[in-house]
C-alpha cells in the first residue's frame, strides 16, 4: 500500500516538473522571438529612417544647385526658400524621433512639390531675364545706331556748313600795286618805282564771282606794310580798324563795293602826303580782306 502511495507521488511530481518544464520552455521561445521581432523592427527603422534622410538630402543638395546655377536670380525667390528650408527642418526632427513612416512621406512628398514649383518659377525668371538681356541689348543697338546717325548727320552738317562758308568766301584775282606819279595837275598818272617820286599807291584786283553771297555793301579793306614792318595808317582809333581771324587790325584803305554776286573790278588808292616819312626803300606789301579773313595780297618795290 505504501509503495503504490509512493508510486502515485513520484508520478505527480513528474507530472508537475514537466508541466513546469514545458511552461518555462514555451516562455524561453516566445522570448526569444518576441527579441527577436524588436531587433528585426529596430532594424527595419533605421534603414526608413536612413532612406527618408537620403531622399531629404537628395532634394536639398538638387535644391543648392538649383540655387547655384542661377545664382542671383534666386534672391528673387528668398522667401520661397525659407518655405523650403523649415519644411526641411521639420522633416529631420520627425526622422529624429522616428515619427510615422507615412507623416513623414507625406512631409517629403509635400516638400518635393514645394521644390518643384520653386524649380518653375526661378526657371521663368530665367526667361523673362533672358528676354529683358536680348531687349537690352537690342536696345542699345538701336541706341548705338541712332547715335552713329545722329554723328553721320552731324558730321554730313558741319561738312556742308564748311561747304557753304568756302563757298560763301571772297577771292581775290589778278592783284597788282603800283607806286604812281602824277603829272599835269594829277589828270596823268605815271607809274615809277622812286620812293621820293610816289604821290600814291594803287592796288587793282578783281573782286570774284559769288552766287552764295547776298548782294549788297562790302566794305574791302587794305593793310599797307612797309620793309620794316610797320603799317601804313591815319588814325589809331577803333573807328579805323577791322576784326580778322578774331585780332582787331588797323587799316590803310576802307571802301565799300556793291556787290551784285558777279565779278568786279576794285581799285584802292593811298594817297602819299610825305614819301620820305610815308615809304622807304625796299619791298611793301599790300594786304586784302574781307568779311573777317584775307582774301589775298601783293607787293612793290621802291628805290
């Protein structure tokens, strides 16, 4: 009776161990695999967490290079950027945290489309400024070319106002002076060449031809000069002097000749008061201007 007692005991007992052997096995397993799945999840984490921070990075890194190669063309969109740059900034504190896979894609793919339309708009301004480059240029083409117009005319201008004041100019033709002494009560004029002989000075010339000119008074004046230099002249006052080549001059001769545009004959005559105070031996020159500028000029010689 006691053995069976026994028996039944050491049964139990096994029975017991093994209940517990087979509990303990089942929670070793379901621990193993529940570390098992953690480790697995952990893992699977970081390599999304790793893919979301790449594709982050790939769009700002395209980002700086759109920036980059249109240079100052994107401080025109400075506030577009700030838009992206704080979206990215958000990005990274969810990847941080490791917040939800699908929050944060949808965070990436907003800001992918924030980028995109960045993309558009810097690229217009692109062509608006190229077309504002070629109108510029073109611009300053046709400003060019106005200005070397407006030179051409200009010169064309003052090339046909030299024209007109060549044109408009006096010559002098044929110029002679001679030295005359008169006889028979001065009805006789006799050319000599001795100085204490001369009574006056005659200088004869042709007036030329001119159709530019208007027709009317000319005042024609004459400059005597003697050897040395010194000009033969009445008075000293302004009434007896002229402006020429923008130098006031004394005068010997002043006459007025109507002129009617044809050619003319001009005779001046300076009379001799006193031939030895007046002259002196050697060669005299004769000086013709009119309008401002010499038209011509001639000599004698006195013995």
């Amino acid at each position: 009776m006691m053995k069976n007692e026994g028996t039944n005991k050491y049964k139990k007992l096994s029975i017991i161990l093994g209940i517990v052997a087979a509990i303990l096995l089942i929670t070793t397993v379901v621990s193993f695999f529940r570390v098992r799945t953690v480790v697995i999840d952990n893992r699977s984490k970081t390599e999304i967490n790793q893919t979301l921070q790449f594709e982050l990075d790939t769009l700002l890194f395209n980002h700086e290079q759109i920036k980059v190669e249109y240079g100052e063309l994107s401080i025109e969109l400075e506030e577009k950027d700030s838009i992206i740059q704080a979206n990215a900034d958000e990005i990274r504190r969810l990847i941080a945290r490791q917040a939800d896979y699908n929050k944060i894609k949808k965070k990436l793919d907003l800001l992918r489309g924030i980028s995109q339309d960045y993309v558009q708009r810097i690229d217009s301004l692109y062509r608006v400024n190229e077309e504002l480059v070629v109108e510029n240029k073109r611009m300053k083409e046709d400003v060019r070319r106005f200005q070397q117009t407006a030179t051409d005319l200009e010169m064309v201008t003052d090339s046909l106002q030299s024209k007109i004041q060549t044109a408009s100019r006096f010559k002098a033709y044929g110029i002679s002076a001679k030295t005359i002494y008169l006889r028979s009560g001065g009805k006789r004029e006799v050319e000599t060449d001795r100085l204490r002989r001369t009574q006056q000075i005659k200088i004869r010339f042709t007036l030329s031809e001119n159709l530019v000119v208007e027709p009317g008074k000319k005042d024609v004046y004459c400059r005597i000069a003697r050897p040395d230099g010194k000009v033969l002249y009445k008075s000293d006052s302004e009434d007896h002097s002229f402006v020429a080549d923008g130098e006031r001059l004394q005068y010997s001769i002043k006459q007025s000749v109507d002129f009617d545009k044809k050619a003319r004959s001009v005779t001046l005559t300076w009379n001799v008061d006193d031939p030895r105070q007046e002259l002196m031996t050697g060669r005299h020159y004769a000086m013709l201007y009119i309008d401002g500028y010499q038209i011509g000029e001639t000599s004698f010689d006195l013995r």
